[in-house]
C-alpha cells in the first residue's frame, strides 16, 4: 500500500541537465511535485524517487536504517547519471542531509546542490533528545504536533507520516551527527542554502553551519519567508522556483565553474 504523494516523479526532457529531487524524513515525492513541473517546463530531466521505507507504513519506516535510505539515493542518482551529463541535487529537509552525503560519496562530481531546511539543529532539540534517548528506547512511536489539519493521533497525513518510530528518529540524528555534519567541509561544488527563520522543525542556525562549513567557493544563503518546513508549497513559492533556477542556470556555466565566488 502506498500513501498518496508515494509515486516517484519521473519527466524525461531531450537535456543534458538532470535534476535529482530527495525528499524529506517521513514525506514522499510529494514535497517537490509543484517544482518538478515547473524545473521541467525549462527543459530538465527531472526525478524525484521515494526514500527506502517512506510512502507506505511507519513499521516500514522501522525496518530500514540510513544505508537503506543512502541505497535510494545512490541507485536514483547513477540512474539519473545514466542518461544526463550533468545533474544538480535539490534536497528538502533531510534530504538535503543525503544530497551532501551523494556528493561526498560521488567525490564532488555532481553540479550542484540546493539544500532546502536541511536539519543541522532542530527546535528544542534538548527536549528531542530527552525524549527519543530516555523513554523512547520503550516507546514505539512518536507523535508530530498536532496541527490545524490533523489529530494528535492520527497515524500519517495526507503526504507524510504523523507517527515516526523512535528507532528512526534516533538513526536520522545519527545520521546528521556522523555523517553530515563531520563531511560538509568535505563538499565544494557550487551550493544555494535556503532557510526560513520562521521554521517550526529546523533551527534557522543550521543554514549558516551548513554555509560556513562548505568548501564550496561558489555558495548562498537565502532567506525565505516562510512559517512552514516545507516551504516549496508556499502561496509564494514561484519565487523560490525561479531562485533555484537561476542558480542551476548560473552554475551550469563555465565561468562559474573556473572563476567561483560565494554571495554572501
């Protein structure tokens, strides 16, 4: 069974410029189907693969662990690689963390990256960590807030999971802690950071941990203007659209890539 938004997004356009789309930690493809479309009224390949585990159950979210979800990443990657010369990674929240990790593993070789709420530090994150490593080693699951949209209770929305088990939620920390945050000086390909400081899930302090820890010469950081997470569905979002279309435009060219700069 999958949720609705679980479908990968695949648009296939005569470029050699591919764009892999990774989605965030208990969302589906979902998160970029709007973007997606707009990329590939441009002229890219577009592709948005679902994340080992997501899209269905959260038990099926328990039963893989952060090479499972690397896998997804990798295999979307190489087959995207497959048929592009080049391919820039635009990852929404955690994704974001797994776009670092590619282009660490793949040794700089893919174009570009836009990083999208990448989680470095999360909001109350003491309280996070209090809960997911004392009584959450006994509690199965845990709940998100409740919103305007949905119960306390209720199991997934619409396009993600309202219940993460806890097992996951302590590899996603690892994952950051090990992985991300030790390798980003390690990254030196062109990087557009975007963050709204009005994130209710991700500390706006970790857009500028992201930016000054790249090697990347030719970096960003943007604001946006958002009170959500996921900010690519915002009544403002074309503006984003068309930010991050510039940037792929603007570092697909030669100059930019022997004479970088950073903006900020």
């Amino acid at each position: 069974m999958k949720m609705k938004g679980a479908t990968p997004i695949y648009i296939k356009k005569e470029s050699d410029t591919g764009i892999l789309m990774l989605h965030g930690f208990s969302s589906t493809p979902e998160d970029f189907r709007e973007m997606a479309g707009y990329l590939a009224a441009k002229g890219f390949t577009v592709s948005a693969p679902l994340i080992a585990g997501h899209g269905t159950m959260p038990e099926d979210l328990e039963k893989t662990c952060p090479s499972d979800w690397m896998e997804s990443a990798k295999g979307a990657y190489l087959q995207l690689k497959s048929e592009c010369k080049r391919v820039f990674l635009v990852g929404n929240s955690f994704g974001s963390n797994l776009a670092f990790w590619l282009t660490k593993e793949f040794k700089n070789e893919p174009s570009g990256i836009v990083s999208l709420s990448a989680p470095i530090f999360l909001r109350y994150q003491w309280i996070i960590f209090l809960r997911i490593y004392t009584y959450g080693f006994f509690k199965k699951l845990y709940y998100k807030p409740a919103t305007k949209e949905r119960k306390q209770t209720d199991y997934f929305g619409e396009f993600s999971y309202c219940a993460i088990p806890t097992k996951s939620i302590r590899d996603f920390l690892a994952f950051i802690r090990r992985e991300t945050k030790p390798n980003l000086n390690r990254i030196n390909v062109p990087a557009l950071v975007a963050q709204s400081d009005n994130d209710p899930t991700v500390h706006p302090k970790s857009a500028e941990y992201i930016y000054n820890h790249l090697a990347s010469p030719f970096k960003e950081l943007y604001r946006v203007f958002s009170k959500h997470h996921t900010f690519t569905e915002d009544e403002d979002k074309t503006e984003l659209f068309e930010k991050v279309f510039d940037f792929i435009n603007q570092t697909s060219t030669p100059n930019v890539q022997s004479n970088p700069r950073s903006f900020l």
